[in-house]
C-alpha cells in the first residue's frame, strides 16, 4: 500500500495553439487546438510541452500549455491552491 502514493496518477494534459494575442490565452482558432496527450505525471507531460514548444518556436504567436487536470477532477484533494 505505501507504493500507492508514489505511484499515485497525477493526469496532465497537454495543449497548444495559435494565441489572438499574448495578453490572454485565448485561442485564435479551437477547432486548430493541438491536443498533445493525456500524461499520468508531471514529468512526462512537462518532456511533451517542451518538444512542442521547440518545435513551434518561429510562430510567435503558438504556445503550449499544461493543465493540470488532477487537480480539477478531485478540487478536494491535496494538490488543489488557489
């Protein structure tokens, strides 16, 4: 039991796009979003954000970003701030 935490699934996701501008995540187009993957820590998912975001690094305009979706589906739980 004690390897439950250690290995406890901690869901990122990872997405990106072209920005209406860089004051605000707002993205130009939703139906362009890059949906990168579904990744269980955030280790692996910040390896994902950073190869897409080197990849994309000419268009000023495209970022890429991590959503840290444990802690939207349990708002309870320890990793939950403000």
């Amino acid at each position: 039991m004690a390897d439950d935490s250690a290995n406890k699934q901690l869901l990122h996701l990872v997405i990106g796009g072209e920005l209406i501008d860089l004051e605000r995540n707002e993205f130009k187009d939703l139906s362009k979003v890059d949906f990168v993957g579904l990744f269980p820590n955030y280790k692996s998912a910040a390896a994902a954000w950073k190869a897409k975001a080197q990849m994309s690094v000419d268009n000023a305009q495209m970022r890429y970003f991590i959503v840290h979706l444990h802690r939207l589906l349990d708002p309870s739980g320890d990793d939950h701030h403000h």
